[in-house]
C-alpha cells in the first residue's frame, strides 16, 4: 500500500513523556498522536487511516464498519479484549499485539509486593511516620510479626513466561515452588490440582488470563482452603479473585496479607470493594507492575517491529 497513516488513539496510557517514538515515525507516512480518545471521537479520529493504535481504546464492529479504510490494528499490550477481533476478521482487517515485554518488570513487582507483606514494610513504615519507633523503649520496633520465606511454598497460578520467572525468583529466596493445573486446560504432568497448590501453599502468586473458565478462579471457598496466615498476589486481571470474598477473608484475619496490581474495573471510578479504608494487611498498586519504562520502551519497538512486518508481507505477533 501506498499511504501507510496510522492514528494512536490514546498515547498517554504508554508514554509519559519518557519514551522514544521515533522508531513508530520511522515506519508510517503519517502518525498522529492523541492523549486519549473518547468513544464519540475514535470514528473521526480514525477516518482515512491505514492502521490503529490503541492501548485500551474500545474497537468494536460499529468502529470498524465506519472506518473503510483501516487495514491494520496494532494493540500495544498484550490483552485484546477492547478489539471485536471477529468483526476485524470479517472486515479483514489484521490484529497485532506485543508479547513478553514485560517479563521482568511484571516479576520484579510482585516478588516486590510478596516481600513487602512477608516484611510488614506497609505497616513498619506508617509506624515510622507516625512516631512510634521514637517512643519505643528498645532499639527496635518489632510490633507486626515478620515471615521469613526461604523454606517456604509459593503456588504459581499460570506458569507461563511472567509465572516461570516470578517461580525463579522464588527460588533465588529459597523458597519451594508448586504451580497448579487450572480449569479449561490440559493437565500437565508435574502440576498439582488447583485445591493442592491452595493447601500446601505459604504464598499464591497469579499469572493466567482472564477467561470463562478463570473467572474467580479464587472465591470464597478457594481463599478457606489456604492456609491461615498465607500470602495471595494478583498481578495478572482484576477478574481472576472475587474481590469481596477477598475483603471478608481479610476482615476476618484468615490471610496473612494480600496484595493487587489490579481491580474489575480501572480506573475504579464507581469505588471497589478493596479500596475500604478498614480492610486489614492489603496492598493496592494501580496497575503499575508493568509500567518500567524499559517495558514501555519495548512495547514501542514491537508495535514498530508490528508495523514494519505488516507492510512488508510478513506479518509478526499476529492474532487476527
């Protein structure tokens, strides 16, 4: 194709003025750029554009109908549920997305939250602002009890890329790793049934998808199999616990602590559950565990790398 224009439809949710897009430029006739799209500007927005860049910006098949001339979505994420990618295969128009990019960052922040429980770093710190270690008649304060975790289980739910890594950091601290096999998949051998890895487990760590079959992969009856006083870290999709099964566990002191990255609904503009001021020993990061900028950065030059392929007739990270 001649014209190659492509319009990225909310640049911020990716770029905070820290990230170099020269190698998007690089690859398109023309790229504009927009902070952010409301659904009643995308259609415009998008007229006579070639290609589709969205983060979390809704694509459905009404969008798709009114834009003739797009031949190309590039997601820049790895999740694809803001694109009707049945409407796009019935308009031929392709899908890419960017995998794997950040493996590192994902597994750096939950080993980050998982150490922060096991330590009471929330705890100790707000005991620091507020005086009490100047008041203590000792040279420490050791008011919440700390758990060490070498020796310890940690369950892996999804023990795929982002899962494989956080087991190795699991590992690096001495810890015994476990991984379950999860509904709507093939058993595989080596793996424990998902109430095993929930019994034997110091520490539940998620890394699987959001589907039918995950749902609230742990409600209420899954957070009672765990032990008391064991650790549970959602850095996958907000879905994937029930979230107020999650707050009556913790209110009731079943849990040694929980720590989120992520909720049902974000930004949680209509409140959660697990934003109650009242909720014992939890963390909430706002969906921020894969946000470094060398992740960032590399979703950049995937969605380039996307671009750059599609044009050529050799498409990579293709979906649709």
């Amino acid at each position: 194709m001649s014209a190659f224009n492509a319009v990225f439809l909310d640049v911020t949710s990716l770029n905070q003025n820290d990230l170099d897009l020269e190698p998007l430029r690089n690859v398109f006739s023309k790229l504009d750029c927009y902070e952010h799209t409301s659904s009643a500007e995308i259609v415009p927005r998008l007229q006579g554009a070639q290609v589709a860049i969205v983060n979390k910006v809704m694509l459905s098949a009404d969008v798709l109908k009114a834009c003739p001339d797009l031949k190309l979505i590039l997601v820049s994420a790895t999740g694809l549920n803001n694109v009707d990618l049945q409407a796009a295969k019935e308009a031929g128009v392709s899908v890419c997305n960017c995998q794997g990019y950040g493996t590192a960052t994902v597994a750096q922040h939950t080993l980050m939250l998982l150490l922060a429980m096991a330590t009471r770093l929330p705890d100790y710190q707000s005991a620091v602002r507020e005086g009490r270690w100047e008041a203590s008649t000792h040279f420490c304060f050791l008011d919440f009890p700390i758990v060490e975790l070498d020796g310890k289980t940690l369950g892996v739910l999804g023990n795929g890329e982002i899962g494989s890594a956080v087991a190795r950091l699991g590992e690096a601290l001495g810890m015994r790793v476990i991984a379950a096999n999860l509904p709507g998949r093939l058993p595989k051998a080596g793996r424990l049934s998902l109430d095993e890895v929930l019994q034997q487990a110091d520490a539940i760590t998620l890394h699987c998808p959001l589907n039918e079959n995950t749902r609230h992969l742990i409600g209420e009856a899954e957070l009672a199999k765990m032990k008391p006083r064991a650790f549970i870290v959602n850095t996958a999709r907000g879905g994937l616990i029930d979230e107020q099964a999650l707050a009556a566990a913790l209110r009731r002191g079943h849990l040694g602590g929980a720590a989120t990255d992520v909720l049902v609904q974000e930004p949680p503009v209509d409140g959660n559950v697990l934003l109650a001021q009242d909720i014992p020993r939890l963390i909430v990061t706002p969906h921020t565990a894969w946000g470094s900028q060398e992740a960032r950065q590399r979703i950049v030059g995937q969605v380039a790398e996307n671009a750059a392929a599609f044009r050529s007739g050799k498409p990579v990270r293709q979906v649709v």
